[in-house]
C-alpha cells in the first residue's frame, strides 16, 4: 500500500477583518505566510469559508496588489461611481 503523505495544518495569524461578503486573514501553511482572501457565507445550510477567493504571498504579492490598486485609483481611466 503506497505512503500517504500527512498533510500539514494550517495556522491563523490574524483575522484581518470583512471585505464584503470575504474575510481577510493572514495564514501561516507549507508555502509560508499568505494573504488569504476568501469568500464567506452563513445561512441554514452551512456557516463558513468557500473554495472562492485567493491567496497572496505576504507581503510580497499583498504589496504588488496595494500598487497596482493605488495606480488604478489614480488613474483617469478608471471611472468614480461616486461621480456618475
């Protein structure tokens, strides 16, 4: 019978907060620290995180993603919903 492999846990560092209907939260795991940002329901049939959303490399790729948001803000190009 072939070996399995035991898979390592997952720690969390910090819940950062809501974001919609995604909670932010730094998690330590076999890749190292992440950004995860993940979609989270709570209704009669089940309370917790889904398969949607996204991990980001701390703070390497969290960092990148604070740039480029902070560039598309600034940018003309980007409409202001505010102003419409």
């Amino acid at each position: 019978m072939p070996e399995q492999k035991e898979r390592q846990k997952e720690a969390v560092v910090s819940e950062l907060g809501p974001l919609g209907r995604y909670k932010l939260r730094l998690v330590d795991g076999p890749r190292g620290r992440m950004l995860d940002i993940r979609e989270w329901i709570d209704n009669s049939s089940y309370s917790g995180f889904t398969r949607r959303g996204v991990r980001l490399a701390w703070p390497a790729q969290a960092q990148s993603l604070i740039k480029i948001l902070a560039e598309a803000l600034a940018s003309s190009e980007v409409a202001d919903p505010a102003k419409q």
